[in-house]
C-alpha cells in the first residue's frame, strides 16, 4: 500500500502498475479500487483544506514560498478583505 501510495504521487507509470498488480495479487481488485478511493479523497481533503484557508503547515508554507509570490496567492486574503470593505460601504 505505501508503494501504491508513494507510486500515485510520482510520474512512473511502470512503478504504478507494479503497485496495483501487488494489491490486486494480494488483495484482490475490490482493495485496488479502495486503495485509489482512499487516495483520491486525501487528494481531495486537502485541497479543500487549502481553499478554505486552513493554514499551512510550517514546512509546506516554506516548499510552497516562491510559487506564492509568483502567483500572488499570498495577497488573497488583503483584497478579499478590501472587496469586503468595498461592499459594505457600497451598501451603506
């Protein structure tokens, strides 16, 4: 399983076929839909966790430094603050 795992997050495809094949010989092909489940939905959980501000841990904020300065991603939360303000003037 931590073979498929590790497999899923690389570009290799020959390595994830090896990894499926071990499950499916071992488990049988129900565990192999179950294990890529699994995996899609941490997938999942963590973008949602991500999109909904939950703050990053110390070492992805540090990985993810340059890519958030390139992309601007780190100003969001001032406009979206802004944007607010904005508003609720507007409304006012």
């Amino acid at each position: 399983m931590i073979e498929f795992a590790e497999a899923i997050l690389g570009d290799d495809d020959d390595r994830l076929q090896v990894a499926r094949r071990a499950i499916h010989d071992t488990l049988g092909a129900d565990a192999v839909v179950d294990s890529a489940g699994v995996a899609g939905l941490f997938n999942a959980i963590d973008r949602i966790a991500d999109s909904t501000g939950a703050p990053l841990e110390a070492d992805k904020a540090e990985m993810t430094a340059a890519l958030r300065e390139e992309i601007g991603i780190d100003a969001f939360a001032a406009r979206k603050e802004a944007l607010d303000a904005a508003a609720k003037t507007a409304a006012e």
